[in-house]
C-alpha cells in the first residue's frame, strides 16, 4: 500500500534556531538553521507556507525496498523514486503527494531514474544491466537499451535533445543512446568501473566519474578525452551540473563533496576546484550516494550514510540546514525545480518531502 502522510515538526525540519560549531580535520563549520521567529504569521495564525504542499513536511511509504534515486520532472509536478524493490514510483508533487503510477518491468534493484527535458519520458537504470525508457505520461516502457555488460549505476538525459541518454555502468563504459535509434550510438571505454555520469549543458560533453577517483570529460565529436580531474581520495558516486552548466558538482566516499569549474578556459589557471562541502558522510555500505544543486544554483545537497540531509550555501560552503529523521543512510535528495522545497529518499524505505524555511 502506497501512502503519504503529514509528519509532526520535529520528525524533518530544524529542531530550533541556532548556530552551532562543528569541527572536522580541524576546519569549523557553522550549521546555521534560519529563525521563524520573525516571520509574519499566515490568516490562521501560522508560519507563512513557501509551497503547494498540504502539510510543511509529507512522509511517502510505498516502496519495499531502499529508496535509492529521486528525480522530479522539470515542470515540478511529478517525483519519481528509484527503488531496491525493482519499481520506480511516481507521485504528485504537490498537495498530499499520492502515488499515481507504477514503473514495473526491471529485473533487479533500480539504481537511478531521471526526467527527459521536455518531461515527457523516464529513464531508468537497474542491476540488471539495462537502462529503460518508459512514458510519463502512461508509464509503459516503450524502449530498452541493452548492451551493458555490468550493473548500469548512474543515467542523465540531455539537455538539448529529449531523446538523447548517457549510462554509466560496471562493465567500465559509458554509453550513449538515442531513442530514435537502435543500440547506442556512441560508447566511451573508461578503462574503470563507472559510478557516474552527466551531460553538458550542450550535447557534445559528457562527464564521467567512478572507482578511479577522477572526473573525465568526453569530446562526443572526436570520442576521446577532452579534460581529466584527479578529483577526490575515493570513488566517486555521483556528478552533478550546475544549472547554468559552468560547475560541476561530485560526491565521493572520501567523506566530501566539491564544486568543480568545467568552463573551457578558466579564470584561475589550471585550477578548477572551488569549494569544498563538509559534514555528510559515507559509510561501510558503500552506496552511490548521489549529490545536487538547487535551481537558481545557491544551494547544494547530497546524500549521506548519518541519516540526515545536510544542505550548503553555495557560496560560503556553510551548512544552512540539517535535517533529521529518516532512519537510514540517506540516498538521495533532490530540490524541487519551482519551489521552495526538497526531497529525500533513504534506506528505511521511506521519502520526505519538505518545505525549506526562507
């Protein structure tokens, strides 16, 4: 049974406002959780509401398994969830979040699913080493892209074209397919397995990233290697890119998550890191945690082992918000396009979603 509930205040969202200092390797790091004290009280007396959600904080159970994946279309009226238990759920994203479809036909845990750009498709990545195209509107799978060989953990969809899918997957390769066409169109051998991947904001790079601890774009017009980042000390689960496409965002096991500069010529030399974000974490379970950015670019989040989603000013690289209240590792988390509101899947099988205060 599939179901969406209210939680109580406390369960997901800052327990009281404060500033607090935490230390680690030595760095401080002030959590900053806004005040509501001065906020201007709603006609019934309460905080002024900051999005279309019928309660401030919404608990989503439904799936069997762990949440791993989430991804909301880009007009914000849908969230789809990845899970452990072989389906992907669609919900409505706003109002009282009720589940309106079933993406059922994987034969193993679904490790990802993304929205094509003009939300019209899902695709799905899955130990069983394919990667599905299915329609949003219907939820039928129209399409597989088969020809991985290993676990496919990571897809993204382009920016330019709606029909156009990268696949990151075990067997060391990346994939590029287009729905119109037969088999991929383009395959980059990484050398390593792939944890990874994400699209240019044009169609002509592709980033990659996995066990070999390194970001790799990719030239799609010559098929080679256009840059390579040592990037972290681990694996890299997850690449994230900047809504304007000018940064990069990666998320690795070494405990940390950073921002990257992939414009072609940069203003700094050679140097491309620009900030670092500390506070989540990675933990024995070794999950492909994924990390992302908020709309206007501001803010950043990402999934950690702690149980808690963890939000950074972008900027300055201070934590605004951290939130507890799932009882697992946190897997994904995701802003929503419009609103000003986040989601988060975890290994307790359940999702919030829930409204930032402003």
């Amino acid at each position: 049974m599939t179901t969406a509930a209210a939680v109580p205040p406390n369960a997901m969202s800052p327990l009281h406002p404060h500033k607090r200092q935490r230390t680690a390797e030595n760095r401080s790091l002030s959590l900053y959780i806004p005040s509501s004290e001065n906020e201007p009280p709603s006609s019934d007396g309460g905080p002024i509401r900051t999005s279309s959600l019928s309660h401030p904080t919404m608990k989503l159970t439904g799936h069997t398994g762990s949440v791993y994946a989430l991804s909301y279309s880009p007009d914000g009226e849908c969230l789809a969830s990845a899970s452990f238990d072989m389906t992907c759920l669609l919900w409505n994203a706003t109002g009282n979040c009720e589940n309106i479809n079933v993406l059922r036909g994987h034969k193993n845990a679904v490790l990802d699913v993304k929205w094509s750009m003009d939300g019209e498709h899902i695709v799905t990545a899955s130990a069983d080493k394919i990667v599905a195209w299915w329609d949003g509107n219907t939820a039928e799978r129209t399409k597989r892209f088969m020809g991985h060989e290993g676990i496919v953990n990571k897809v993204d969809t382009s920016h330019v074209s709606p029909k156009l899918v990268a696949s990151a997957s075990d067997d060391g390769t990346v994939k590029v397919w287009d729905a119109r066409v037969k088999g991929a169109t383009t395959t980059l051998d990484c050398q390593y397995p792939t944890t990874s991947v994400a699209f240019g904001l044009d169609a002509h790079v592709v980033y990659s990233a996995g066990i070999d601890n390194c970001i790799t774009a990719w030239d799609l017009r010559i098929h080679d290697k256009s840059m390579m980042i040592k990037a972290h000390a681990d694996t890299i689960t997850c690449l994230s890119l900047h809504p304007k496409g000018t940064h990069l965002l990666s998320n690795s096991m070494d405990g940390t998550m950073k921002s990257w500069d992939i414009r072609p010529f940069v203003p700094d030399g050679n140097k491309r890191h620009c900030k670092t974000f500390l506070g989540g974490t990675h933990n024995a379970e070794k999950g492909l945690l994924n990390c992302s950015w908020s709309s206007d670019g501001n803010m950043v989040t990402g999934g950690s082992a702690d149980k808690v989603v963890h939000i950074w000013d972008e900027m300055t690289s201070e934590e605004l918000y951290y939130l507890p209240g799932h009882k697992g590792c946190v897997n994904a988390v995701v802003f929503h396009p419009k609103e000003n509101v986040v989601a988060s899947g975890s290994s307790d099988k359940a999702i919030f979603v829930g409204e930032l205060s402003s």
